[in-house]
C-alpha cells in the first residue's frame, strides 16, 4: 500500500508540474472550451427534441446531423487554407461566432429548411474550429506538455459538458412554467436554447485576448493540399483510415442516443439529461487520466486497449433490455472510447511536418466528418423501418474494424531485416510510438 501511494504521489506531482507547464494561449483556450463545451452540451442534448416538438421525424433529424457534417466534410480543405491565411486566433474566432448565429437563427426562424440552411453554417464553424484546433495545440505546446494538453482540452469540454447536459434537461421544465407551457412544447425547447447564445458569448471573450503565433516564412507550406496529398498518400491513409471507420459507426448511432434512450427505454429528458451529464463528466475523467497511462503504456497501446474494451459494453448499451444496465454500459463504453482520441490526435501531429500540420488536420477533419455526414440519414432511414439494433450492430462490427487497423498499423510486430537474405524473419517486440 505505502508502494502505491507513493506511486501515486508521484504520477500527480507529475501531472502537476506538466499544468503549470501549460503557455498562456493555451490556459485562454482552455478557459474558452470550459465556457463554450456547456452551452454545447445543452445544445446537443434538446435540439434533437426541439426538431420533434415541431412535427419533424427521426428522417429530418438524420438529414439535419448529415448536412451539417457533409459541409464540414467538403469545406475541410478550404478551411484548412483558410487558417494558413488568417491565423488560428481569428480562425478560432471565427467559428465561434458562426456557431452562435446558427443556433440564433434556428431558435428565431424554426423551419426545416431555416434548419437544412443553418445546420450548414454549423458545419462550416465546425470545420473550421477543428482544423484550427490540433495545429493550436501543437504550437502552443512543449514535447513533455503536449498529451496533456490534447487530453485536457478535450477533457475539459466533455466535463463542461456535465454541467450543460444536467441543465439542459431541466431548463425546458423550468423556462416552460414560467411561461405556463409544457416542458416538452417547443416554446419550452427554443427558450432553452436561446440561453445557450449567451454562454456561447461568453466562450469567445477568452480568445480575444489570444496571442497570434505564426510560422517563420521559411516554415509556411510550399505545397497545395492535394500536392501534399499525393506525396504522402500512404502514410496519410494509415493514419487516417481508423478515424475513418470510427466515424462511420459513430454517426449510425451516436446523435440519436437521446432520441434511443426516450423511445426505447422510455425514460423522460431530465432523466436523460442527467445521465447524458453523468456520462460527459465520467468521460472528461477519463481524458484526464489518458496523459500519464499513455506515458507509461505508449501511445497507440493506450487507444488499441482502451477502444477494444469499449466494444462489449458498447453491445450491452444497445441491446440489453434494462435501462440501469443499458445506462451504466452507456458510462463505461464512453470513457474507454474516447480517452484515447486525444492521445491519437497527438501522435497524428506529431508524424506530420510544421508545415503540413494544417494540410493534415483538413484531412483528419474530413475523415472525421465523413461518416458523420453520410451514417445519420441511413441510420434514420433504418430507425423508421427496422428500430435501432441493425444501427448498433453495423456501429460494432465498424468499431471493431479500427481497433484492428490502430494494432495492424502501428503496434503489430513489424518483420526486422537480418543480414542474411536467405535467414526466416524475425519479430520486433511492440514500439510505444510516443518516444
């Protein structure tokens, strides 16, 4: 016991002193996703009910989830140019501001295709701030500091999320007896969100305050996107290819769990809400401690395992028939997933030339995007006809397949040459990818 204590002790003066390592930038971003991951977090939990309270079915939601990831999809590359040209403060400001005047006018103006329209605008924003994010990051942080700090930027959004998910399923209870509405009317639902305008706001003032830091001339890319496509098309597609089926099975499943958890275990939004909550803070822990496992354990090691033993919970989720095991299934599964996509961004920056770091992060975005824009409508398409299970199974099986790709890619015993051509091969034991 006094052995891991003592260990303990340690891992947390190490985190500790890794914080305070942490450049300004970086402490004004963090601030600015604390601020802006808890109007998110009310957002992605009402505006799927929003959209019913109105008449609207799962197809449109699905539609609505497509567009928005499909532009983000499209617009990847020109937004990756774009924040060579502008830099990652206005970039980062830029996005910002387009995400709160979508949801403003959404809240405004409700129609489908007021709704089509806007849901396009937040894909451009979310284009936009994800390729501006891993670059950011990158610049803005040491060699030892920099898992930290991808893990706790995420971190820190999903657990600000707890807080936006918890009151988001109690704010249209709240805002609908004041104005004598049923909590579940989409007057309740569009003063809800209206608040979350005002917490988006506050989640800029942070990067005002931003110092630009821009490449030397020297170091600013020589090459189009497409060019630097072309000459490192391999490596490109092994580091993407995961993000890519990951993406896939994600948007089968994923932007519908609020709607899954109402229709098929029938549980009321602020049961929802909390748990939606619950679960961003239990996920936000486990990116908080991602950082020092993956300096013990390795990179890729860390996402391999953590994401393979997500799989069998991400089963009970979705096909147990009780909802205390499809809820603690839901935590569990959720946590393992995603503490390791941080860890995994980093080690994608790191493999990638200062001057390609933009290029790379378009790509990255728009693997990302790719299945999120297309998954949503066929998964709508099927909830109508078929309910969820064929949506969680082809979720499983893709899964599956990029947990194979991240051990098949980077941490398989690779073959090692030996002298002598005629001689077997011999294996290499596993390289943790983070020295």
């Amino acid at each position: 016991m006094p052995s891991f204590m003592n260990r303990v002790a340690h891992v947390l003066r190490l985190y500790a002193e890794r914080l305070r390592a942490f450049s300004l930038n970086a402490r004004l971003y963090l601030l600015s996703v604390v601020l802006s991951g808890a109007a998110m977090g009310v957002f992605r939990l009402l505006f799927n009910f929003y959209v019913l309270s109105l008449g609207y079915d799962e197809a449109l939601l699905g539609t609505l989830i497509a567009i928005s990831s499909l532009t983000a999809l499209l617009s990847a590359l020109p937004m990756g140019y774009l924040v060579d040209r502008l830099g990652h403060k206005p970039a980062l400001l830029l996005g910002s501001g387009l995400s709160g005047v979508a949801v403003l006018i959404m809240v405004l103006f409700p129609s489908a295709g007021v709704f089509l329209v806007m849901n396009a605008l937040l894909g451009l924003a979310q284009s936009l701030s994800g390729v501006t994010m891993g670059p950011f990051l990158m610049e803005n942080s040491g060699e030892q500091e920099r898992t930290y700090l991808f893990s706790f930027a995420s971190g820190l959004q999903t657990a600000s999320a707890f807080v936006g998910n918890w009151v988001g399923g109690y704010l249209p209870t709240w805002l609908g007896a004041l104005r004598g509405v049923s909590p579940t009317s989409a007057q309740a639902y569009a003063l809800a969100l209206a608040t979350i305008v005002a917490g988006g706001a506050l989640g800029i003032v942070p990067l005002f305050f931003l110092r630009p830091v821009r490449l030397a001339v020297g170091e600013r890319s020589l090459f189009t996107p497409l060019a630097y496509l072309y000459r490192h098309l391999g490596t490109l597609g092994r580091l993407i290819l995961p993000t890519f089926l990951t993406s896939i099975g994600a948007g089968l499943v994923m932007p519908f769990m609020n709607v899954f958890y109402r229709q098929v275990h029938h549980q009321p939004d602020p049961v929802i809400g909390t748990l939606f909550a619950w679960g961003s803070l239990a996920m936000g822990l486990g990116l908080l401690i991602a950082p020092p496992l993956a300096d013990r354990w390795g990179k890729v090691p860390l996402v391999v395992v953590t994401q393979a033993l997500s799989i069998p919970f991400l089963f009970l989720m979705g096909f147990a028939p009780w909802f205390e095991v499809s809820a603690a299934a839901y935590y569990i599964r959720l946590t393992l997933m995603n503490m390791g996509l941080p860890v995994y961004q980093a080690f994608v920056m790191e493999r990638v030339e200062p001057q390609a770091r933009g290029t790379v992060a378009s790509l990255v975005s728009m693997a990302n995007n790719f299945g999120w824009a297309f998954s949503p409508t066929v998964s709508g398409w099927i909830q109508v006809r078929y309910g969820f299970g064929p949506a969680f199974i082809g979720t499983l099986v893709l899964y599956s397949l990029a947990v194979f790709c991240y051990w098949y890619y980077f941490w398989r015993p690779q073959p090692q040459p030996t002298p002598n051509a005629g001689a077997p091969a011999t294996f290499r034991p596993p390289v943790h990818l983070n020295k």
